[in-house]
C-alpha cells in the first residue's frame, strides 16, 4: 500500500518585474533525498509545533480562504506557520507585522539553526506572523508510487517590504528570482530540473 502523504506547505513569493511577475526559486541540495538537485519554491512539511497555543498573539487572522487548505492532520494555522518558518528557513522570507529588513530574518534564521523555536523568535522581537499575506493558491500531492509522499499546499506572497531572499547554503544552495517564462525555458532547453508540480 502506499504511504500516506504528509502535510506540507509552499511559498510562492512574488514581485513585480519587467514584462510581469517574478518568483523566487531555490535550488535543493544535490544529497538531499528528496528532490536533490531540483529547482523548487521554498516549503517543507507541517511540524506538530507549527500548530497549537504557542501561537496566540502570534499570528494575524488567517487569509479568508485558508480553511479550504485545511485537513484532518493540518489546521489552516499549522499550515501557514509551516509556510512562514519553511520560508525563513529556506529563503529568509516572511511576512511580519511590523515589517522587519533582511538582516534581522538571517538572525532569526540564525537563532532557528541553533536550535530557538520559532514562536520564541517571534516573540523576542514583538513581532507577529502576517499570515493573511499568505493567500492560498493550489495542492498537490505527491503521486501513490513515490515512497516519500506529501499532501503540499501552495500559498502566494507578495515580496514582504524590505526584503529580497536569501538561500541558506544547507538545504538550498542557489537562488534566483525569475519570471515563470524564464524559469519554464531554462527547464525546457534542459538547464534545470524542475520538481513536478
């Protein structure tokens, strides 16, 4: 039988470009064991912390249509706070309230390495999650052959003010921004692999 598929979030940031929008894009590590070497969204799967009481006074409302993304191992918070720590993780992007600059998400990615958990990060900055920026988009689960399954939703964002992406040189070892045309080219004339969905 096929292995359930785990509860995962995905980040598509966006801005505005010439000639339209462009995403951000990272590219998984080689060794990883699963998508090695391919050019992916930043996103990862739901911890069991990313949900709970821990998170009161953390977070904004959620978007309007977030409970569309919920299922039975994943409420719509634990969902978008997966997306927001994956993201910062992966990508050192993330919605704040206030607005915080680049260099203050590479210390928080710093103090998450180490060990800090997210809400305490948060927390020591007087910050809060912006979850409503994060603007539900699509799923994709990945198919009954593959051993490693997962259950991935896509949320949009808008790129946060004051900050640009940055990988983190362990699980992610390149990024790029880029248009989708772009992107979709350079996969077509073989340059890069793109991860199915």
């Amino acid at each position: 039988a096929a292995p359930p598929p785990r509860a995962a979030s995905t980040v598509i940031v966006l801005r505005p470009a010439e000639g339209g929008l462009e995403v951000f894009c990272v590219l998984r590590h080689q060794k990883s064991s699963f998508l090695g070497g391919a050019i992916v969204f930043p996103g990862g799967k739901v911890d069991e912390q990313d949900g709970g009481d821990a998170w009161a006074g953390l977070v904004t409302a959620p978007h309007p249509r977030a409970a569309m993304m919920e299922s039975e191992d994943a409420s719509a918070l634990a969902l978008a706070v997966a997306a927001c720590r994956e993201s910062l993780e992966e990508a050192a992007l993330i919605p704040l309230d206030p607005p915080v600059p680049s260099e203050v998400l590479l210390a928080m990615r710093r103090e998450l390495e180490a060990g800090t958990p997210f809400a305490e990060t948060l927390r020591e900055r007087g910050v809060k999650l912006a979850i409503d920026a994060l603007v539900p988009w699509g799923r994709w689960v990945t198919p009954e052959a593959e051993a490693r399954r997962f259950d991935a939703r896509f949320f949009l964002l808008a790129l946060p003010e004051m900050q640009e992406g940055a990988h983190d040189e362990r699980e992610v070892t390149h990024s790029f921004w880029a248009t989708p045309a772009e992107v979709l080219r350079r996969f077509l004339a073989g340059e890069i692999f793109l991860a199915p969905p």
